[in-house]
DNA sequence: CTTATTGCGGATAAAAATTATCCATGATAA
DNA sequence: TTATCATGGATAATTTTTATCCGCAATAAG
C-alpha cells in the first residue's frame, strides 16, 4: 500500500451510501405520473447502482410508508405521499434508522470507582449537548422537502441531465389499474 | 447471539466511541490545575477504556493541538489552551475527521446514458441539501464550549460523582516542572 | 390456470471500517 | 542508568456495511 507523506486518515461520522440511493430514487419517483410505479431494477440501472442491495434501502423506505411497492409484473414504487410532505430527514432515518449519531455509553460510571446509580439519575452533560446538536442537524433536513429538490433540480440544473432524467421516467414508468389516487 | 422477535436493525449514522472518550478526557483535564498534567493510562482506568487505545485518540487531539503531551515520567496530558476555547467541534473534527458525514457520490452520472461532464457542473442540489444540514449540526457543535460542558456539569451534576471526579484529578494530576502557564 | 415479472425476507458471503493489542522508539524525570 | 510515558507502525479481532442469492407471495397477462 502507498503511502504518501502523509496519508490522512479518513475516519468520519458517516452515512451509509444507501441514503445517497434512496434520496436519488425518491426524487426520481417524484416525477412519475399519477399513480404509476418503478420498477426497482430500473432505478438501480439508472444510478448504476446493484439492484439487489438497492432493494433493501427500497424496502426500508417501503416500510417507513415513504413508497409504495407493487407486487407483480408492472409492479415497481412510487411515493405514498405527495413529495411535499416527504423530508429528507423522512428518508435519512427510514435507511439509516432513529438511533442518534451519538450514543452515550455511560463511560463516566466505567471507572474503578463505583458509585451508586442513584449518582448518575441526571443525564450525561455531554450526551445532552451532542443531541441538542444533533436536533439542529435534524431539524434542517427535515424542513429539506423533496419537492424543493425536485424544483431546484428542474431550475437550476443542467437542462441536458434533467431532460435524460425525464425520458428515463417517461420510459420506464408503468401505469397501473386501480385508478384512484391510492389506496393502502 | 440471542435473536429476540423482531431485533431492530441499528444501522444509524454513526459517531465512533473514540468520539464519547476523548470528550469525557478534556473534560476531565479541564479540571487539572496549573500546567499539571495526567497520564494516558490514568485517563483509561478512569472510564473503563482499553489504555493502547485510547492513546490513539489523545494523539489525534494531540495532533489537532486540542491537547498538549509530555513524554517520560510524570509526563502526560492536558489542555493545550483554555477550554473556554475548545469546543466540541474541534473534538469532534479531530477525532472522526474533517470530512462531512454526507458523501456525494455522483450517482446521478452513472446511469446508462452518459452525458458530458459539463452537464455536471452544478452541485447535486441532494448534496447542497444534506451539507446545508451538517452545517447546523456543526455550528450548534461549535457552540458548545469545553467549559460549558464542565460548569454545567459542577452545577447541575450529582455531588456525588463530581466529588468522584475531582478527588481522581486530584490523586493523578502530576505537576510539571517548566513554570509558566505552559510552552508549546 | 399457467407463466412471467416483481417486491419481500432470510441466509449468507465479501469487503471495509472500527476497535483493540503489541512492540520498538524517543523523550525525560529521578 | 533506569523507569515511565507518549508516539507510531504493524497487526489482529471484531463489527458494520455492502452485496448476492434463493425461495416465497403477489399479480398482470395470456
């Protein structure tokens, strides 16, 4: 292995590359029409992504009712409610589940000295300061509403990507049966 | 392992533990006197944490000049500056990296169809959206100051464990000879 | 009714990151 | 000189993430 003068060392607080997939995926699915659905593999050709992992994330987005799922041949998802009302922070915690970043581990009672529990019935100080920023990072996604980055997209981006976009979704979208808007 | 009904999938954007340790050890160094300074080891027994590995991460905050370190006997650890100038950002960053948990990875390029790279330019309006977040979660991080951390938890904490805490200072803090208030 | 397509869930495997240990080295106080 | 301690590299153990596969249920179409 290479090693540079000074190769960093890149350890972050991460997320998993699955919410990159299920934003994408969500704000592709925004641009179907009515009720009609996409096929999974399709999005996952679309972001050259692997199908079968792609699924996952699709499903916990699926259980979260962030997206439908339809079962069969011309089955695929779509968005089970307006993207108005789905937020990113909808999206990031559906895949990445509800734990904070930060998990108070309790290592203040971990020393050779062992005080009763009764001592330590107040919330760590650090714990409380890490999710009272971690409430200000939340907060912000979830005023990020996928409808904002649908119409960014379509105002500011290059007119060639969202034109290819849009032809995939015209392409691969299928139309379904029951004609109302949704049913669960 | 014991599988219960329906164990949750924790997988949630994560913060290492090294980040929890290495607060809770400028915690504790904020309450060293003088330029006195506490072994590694000291620190490790303190919280129950595993000694080789926590040095680890007392060298990041050594390397981030959050902390100052003596070598040799009597040597160790302490603030390289006032905790009313540490916040827990600059732990956070120097412990988990500089990196954004959020990384685009230009899955909108990947598809089937490959359009010029011009067509790219302008920032994934997802990305703009999930970096805009992090900057609230760091700046509400940046708030929050070492000695915030350390004046909260004297005043609000159990006497109990603050007693503890001190009283382990106390017993493990080493002074140092060079006498002024400290020297890179 | 049969067939083909699709999502779902479990089991499992491969890859990567995190956590942890060990040892050699250099610094330094006693 | 010796003992203590931080540093950094190498390495191992463990956990998490990523990925694949297969059988199953649902369902549209023939």
């Amino acid at each position: 292995m290479i090693k540079h003068i000074h190769e960093f060392e890149i350890n972050t607080m991460k997320l998993g590359e699955g919410v990159e997939a299920a934003i994408h995926c969500a704000a592709m699915l925004a641009g179907v029409e009515g009720n009609s659905t996409l096929a999974g593999a399709a999005m996952a050709e679309a972001f050259g992504l692997s199908p079968s992992y792609l699924l996952k994330h699709l499903n916990m987005l699926s259980a979260a009712r962030i997206l439908e799922s339809v079962s069969g041949p011309a089955g695929g998802y779509r968005l089970a409610r307006p993207a108005e009302r789905i937020s990113l922070l909808d999206i990031v915690l559906a895949v990445e589940g509800r734990e904070p970043a930060f998990r108070c581990g309790e290592i203040r009672r971990n020393g050779p000295v062992r005080l009763d529990a009764s001592a330590y019935v107040k919330p760590c100080g650090i714990n409380a300061a890490m999710l009272k920023a971690e409430r200000a990072y939340r907060a912000a996604l979830a005023e990020a509403k996928l409808s904002d980055i649908v119409a960014t997209y379509a105002a500011e981006g290059d007119p060639r990507s969202l034109a290819a976009s849009c032809a995939f979704v015209e392409r691969h979208q299928r139309p379904q049966k029951s004609s109302s808007t949704k049913q669960a």
